[in-house]
C-alpha cells in the first residue's frame, strides 16, 4: 500500500499545480461581472466566480506542497489527463450552479461541454442570461480548445514530465513541431491561436456585431466549440435582420475552417509555406470532405426545393447554408443558421451530417473526431487489404502516408480506437433509446455528438434538458472520451490501473 501512495502521490501533485493555475484563470470573469452586468438579466452573486477561484486555488495550493517529483511514466500521465479534466470541469461547473440555480448534473454537462467543446447545452433563453455567465461558457471553450494541458504545460511547467502530460491528451499521428522544443512549440501555437482569435473578433466588430457578441463568437469559433449567446446561434443575426448577417457567416465559416485545420498547417503558411495547403494527405482529403458534402447537401436540398434553384439568390443563399452546416459539423463547431433536424435539410443530408460528425476535423486542430488523417489511413489499409486478395498474401504492401511507412503499432492503435469509437456510439445510442421516446436517429445522433465533441444533434434543445440523469451521465463520459480520444478515461476508470 505504501509503495502504491508512493506511486501515485507525483499525480496529486501536478493535479494541484492544474487546478491551481485554473483557479486564477477562473478570475477572468470578474472583470466581465463588473463591466457589463446590468439590470436588464437576471442578477448574478459575485460569489459564482469567487467561490470556484477560491475552492481551486486552495486546493491547488493543498496538492502541489512537494513539486519535486519524479518524471510521470504514460500510465500516470493519461490518469493525470483524464482526472484533470473531470476535476476542472467541476469546478467549471460551480458558476453555473450558484449562478443559475440549475441542477448540479446540468451544471457540471455543460462546464463539461464547454472545455471538451462539444457545445451541447442544458441552457435555454440564452438572450436574457447575464453577460457573466455567456462570457464564461466561451472562455471555457476557448480554454478547452488547444487543451487544458497543453495551456498548463505552455504557460507554466517546464518539468521532464512534458513530453508525457503532452502525449496523454494529445494522441497525434505523425505530429510534426514548429520548434525542436515542446514548450516552445506550445507557446507558438497558443499564440498562433489567440491571434487568430483577435483577428476574428476584430473583424466581426467590423460588420457590425458587437464587442460582446464579437468576442464570445471569435473564440468558440476557433476553438470549434459553438457557443453561441443566442439560442438560435449565428442564425440570430439574420433572423433579426442584421443588415450583414451573410457577411458574418462567410467569416465565422472561415473561422470554424482555421479552428479545424492542424496548427501545424497554419504555422507553415504564415511562415511563406503556402504549400502546405495541400501537400499532405490529410489536407488534401480534408478539402474533398468539404467540397464534397457542401455539392451533395446543395443537391439534396434542390431536390426537395426546386425553387431555390431557379434564381441567383437561392443559389447563394443554399450554398451559404450549406457549407456554413458543413464546415460547422466538420469542424465539430456545431454552430448552425439552420436547425439541422429541420426540412431544410432532406435525409441524404441529414445522413452526411453523421458521417462528419464521425469524421472530424484534422489532426492537430481544435476539432473533435475521429479525425480526418486516421480515416485516410484506415483508407490505406482497406487498399492494402484488396492489394494482398489480388496479389497473393505474401505480397509485401506498406501503409505508406505522405512518403513515411505507418508503423504496426500506430496501425493497431488506430484500429482499437476506431472500434472503441463504434463501441461507444452503440452503447450511448441504447442507452438514450431505453430511457427516452427519442426514435432510433435521435438517439444515435445524440451519441454522435457527445463523442464527437460537436454540439448539434436531432434531438430538439428543450428535449436535451429533460434527458434522464443516466444519459446525461453516459453523454458526459462520452464528451471526455471523445476529446481525450478514449485511451485516458479507460485507464482511469479500469480496475487494473491501480494495483
């Protein structure tokens, strides 16, 4: 026993060391508190925020006594990732609950939606909540996007433990480094990223969104979260008539397609690389998958609306629907300016939004997913397969990706995770189908979308809140899952671990 505490105690302690640096960001919502609350929303105690900064500084500080520890092995490290999102999520949670009086389970799906950026919401009437409570909801997702590590690792810790932390919330493929140095590399991503975010929200305000408005939408556009301070997310602007709401989704498009790009990508081209846009596989499929549904879902809507394909105007208006839907499912952002269960979209299309939302965004990228490299890769296998039936079994056929041979291990690795991912989907799909009304679509879509991290799904906003306790509870573990692509949870929850 004591050689197990001996064992696991380096885990409390860099799980001290997180919280307390969340418990300062958990500060940043004061500012906004003071700002911009008025009488116009419902009062929020100052003790919302307080409270959780509080409980998480002082708990970090409890836990991180003795930071001289040894160097994490993996199967501390992806404990330590996984404990360390629940543990945030947690405290992420108490601004909600004491701020909005909702049930605790509802609080802590949505701190757990916004850091995995899922986007799936518990919260309804989202115009009349107060800008506190909205501003934090984004910043959760802006602070999920990257990863709650990796900001941690960026910002603070220079331990020999990195390598490992980095590795457990981040299981990357063939992950290339803008610098030779990991703490270095995070600090040019992260910064890559907050200057995208500006830049988003600068030209938001430019089309005439507000400050407000511009900023929560830059970051859960980048961050491939999705929400939105409107429960009719982007679609709000033109149901009320923005003079530029068509220019706000062509740019928010664009936002969602950077967030669900490898920042890898977006380092090489704003170093002068341009070919970087399509001189790998992964991007190359990537442009394919959106070009490809965005004509198909245009198809299928003017086979059901042929109207709309007899004048310039709804050609525009369905391409700019369309790829808007596709990118945001894509990407797993999840924003939508159509409700996709709608008639809108016709049941081709509402197929192809399940087909993404398996798929993802690319690795490397703020996006959930299975991810668009692994589906090339298990691609190649099933060309591989087909070679050696054709040319004999002993034929000698690599898994070859952008000139690098794909080693047995990654192979058997991203098999595993593949039939984890299908695993998963068939047992959140049973379970919201046995203890809901929701018909066999409904309940699978709503898996889909925990798992993958994206937010929208068929079953209706107010039908999500009603949900029983235990499908909230199996959605929760299925956002984890998916944003720590599964491994980690695994490990936490397997008796194993611990002896």
């Amino acid at each position: 026993m004591r050689n197990r505490w001996a064992y696991w105690r380096p885990v409390l302690g860099y799980l001290g060391l997180l919280t307390w640096v969340f418990g300062v960001m958990a500060l940043v919502p004061l500012g906004v508190h003071v700002v911009a609350e008025s009488a116009a929303h419902t009062p929020v105690p100052v003790t919302a925020f307080l409270a959780p900064a509080v409980i998480a500084l002082t708990a970090g500080l409890v836990l991180k006594r003795n930071l001289r520890f040894p160097p994490l092995d993996s199967r501390r490290a992806m404990v330590l990732c996984a404990l360390g999102w629940l543990v945030v999520s947690a405290v992420g949670a108490l601004p909600f609950y004491l701020g909005m009086q909702i049930p605790l389970i509802d609080a802590y799906f949505e701190s757990v939606s916004g850091f995995t950026t899922t986007g799936i919401t518990m919260l309804q009437g989202l115009e009349q909540l107060p800008p506190s409570i909205l501003f934090w909801r984004s910043f959760i997702q802006w602070l999920g996007g990257l990863g709650i590590l990796t900001f941690f690792l960026g910002v603070l810790y220079t331990g020999q433990s990195a390598q490992e932390l980095f590795g457990a919330e981040s299981h990357k493929v063939f992950a290339q480094r803008p610098a030779p140095s990991l703490l270095r590399t995070l600090r040019i991503l992260w910064f890559i990223y907050a200057a995208y975010t500006a830049v988003l929200a600068a030209a938001l305000v430019l089309e005439g969104m507000t400050v407000f408005d511009a900023v929560n939408h830059a970051m859960t556009s980048l961050s491939t979260g999705g929400y939105s301070p409107y429960d009719a997310s982007v679609g709000a602007y033109r149901a009320t008539g923005h003079p530029h709401y068509r220019l706000i989704e062509y740019t928010i498009t664009v936002g969602m397609m950077l967030g669900g790009m490898s920042f890898m990508v977006h380092y090489r081209v704003l170093r002068g690389g341009i070919r970087a846009l399509w001189d790998s596989l992964e991007i190359r499929l990537w442009w394919l998958l959106l070009a490809g549904a965005t004509a198909l879902i245009m198809l299928d809507h003017f086979r059901q609306f042929a109207a709309d394909a007899g004048t310039l105007a709804g050609w525009e208006a369905t391409f700019r629907t369309s790829v808007f839907q596709v990118v945001a499912l894509a990407t797993t952002t999840g924003f939508g300016t159509e409700d996709i269960a709608a008639d809108y979209f016709p049941g081709a299309a509402k197929q192809i939004f399940l087909v993404l939302m398996v798929i993802g965004g690319c690795v490397g990228s703020t996006g959930g997913g299975l991810k668009v490299l692994r589906v090339g890769v298990l691609l190649a296998m099933l060309r591989r397969q087909m070679h050696r039936l054709i040319h004999g079994r002993r034929a000698i056929v690599p898994v070859v990706v952008d000139g690098e041979v794909v080693e047995a291990e990654e192979l058997r690795r991203i098999g595993a995770l593949f039939f984890g991912w299908v695993l998963l989907l068939v047992v959140g799909g049973l379970v919201t189908a046995l203890l809901s009304d929701h018909g066999a679509l409904e309940s699978a879509s709503g898996m889909f979308s925990a798992l993958g991290n994206i937010g929208p799904c068929y079953i209706p906003v107010a039908g999500l809140g009603a949900l029983h306790p235990v499908v909230k509870i199996v959605y929760i573990l299925g956002m984890v899952a998916g944003r720590l692509e599964i491994l980690p949870l695994l490990l936490l929850v397997s008796p194993r671990t611990w002896k």
